[in-house]
C-alpha cells in the first residue's frame, strides 16, 4: 500500500491535483489514468520508452524492447507473431512499465485501445503465468477481476473499456498487441 501511495503522490507532484490523474482506490492503487503531455521539469512524464538502435528500432524501456501492433488478433495469434518477431507478449512487472505501455498505445493509435498483452491462466485456472516465463506479481485489475467470465476468459489485455486497467478476456477476441523482447537479441528491424 505504501508503494501504491508513494506512485501516486510522485505523480501528483508532476502534474498537479487538479487535474485528476488518478482516481485512487484502497485495494486497487490505479483504476483510471489519464495521461497528459509532458513537462521537461518531470522525471516521469519525460518520454523514458524511445526508438533504439539496440533495439532494432522497437521502442526501449527498462532494458527491454517493445513493439505496438496494430493489426487486430486473437491472443494466441499475438503471442506466435510476437515469438517469430523473436519475443513475446509483453508481460508487466512495475507501474512504470504499465505507464510506458500505454504512452506506446497512444503514441501509435492516437487512443487507449484494448491491447492483448502476455498474462495467462489458460494452462491453470487462477494461476497467472507471463508468456515470457516471468513471474507474475504486478497487475493493475479491473475491479471485480480476474472472474474467468463463466469459464471463457484466460488471456490479458490492457485499457479495459478506455478504464485504462487490465482485465481478463476471451482469448479468440481480436485487439492490437504489444510484443516484447530483450535487448540481446538480434533479430532485424520491422
């Protein structure tokens, strides 16, 4: 809970009270964003995910490359495309991430699109794995999340009904996705 607090006051200090950045909840930290342009004065609000040579020319964040695609599929559709592009779904380990994740939305779809990202239980219901093999210990619910929707929802996606949070949903549903893979890897640009 402190950390959640200590994300939230940071941005508030960056961007003001007034604007409402944050609708705060005690058990969810994070249920709605709205991100605004930034200010050079603000480390966090400074665009920190950028093109990279290392990357490929995919977008660099944490030591890690990312790439936005546009093209509506199914999640295990996303997760193969993103594997022969030599990664995988992005998986989300910190609030930053979650932050820069969504700048990349923005910046390429112009809207906080529903966007697949790596998070599964297919394999074991409640047991949420990254496709990546990370481990699975940041996630930022839809209130009344994950629910299995009767059976049917196992994959994860992002910017759940422009709410901005993650929620679970039926894997065979068609979204935008966001790729991921690490900085060693060689593959050729896009």
């Amino acid at each position: 809970m402190l950390l959640c607090f200590l994300q939230w006051y940071v941005v508030q200090l960056c961007h003001g009270f007034a604007d409402k950045l944050f609708e705060h909840n005690s058990i969810i930290c994070f249920t709605k964003v709205t991100l605004h342009t930034h200010t050079s004065e603000c480390p966090l609000t400074t665009h920190l995910i950028k093109r990279s040579v290392r990357c490929g020319g995919w977008f660099e964040f944490n030591r890690r490359c990312f790439y936005y695609i546009a093209k509506p599929m199914s999640w295990g559709n996303a997760e193969r495309n993103c594997m022969s592009l030599g990664g995988h779904l992005a998986s989300v380990h910190n609030f930053m991430e979650y932050h820069e994740l969504q700048r990349l939305i923005l910046h390429h779809s112009h809207e906080y699109k529903e966007t697949w990202i790596g998070g599964s239980d297919a394999h074991q219901e409640g047991h949420w794995i990254w496709s990546d093999g990370t481990m699975f210990h940041y996630s930022n619910w839809c209130p009344g999340e994950p629910n299995n929707g009767g059976g049917h929802q196992h994959c994860l996606q992002m910017n759940f009904s422009g709410t901005m949070v993650t929620t679970v949903d039926d894997c065979s549903k068609l979204f935008s996705c966001i790729c991921m893979r690490n900085w060693s890897h060689s593959a050729s640009e896009l």
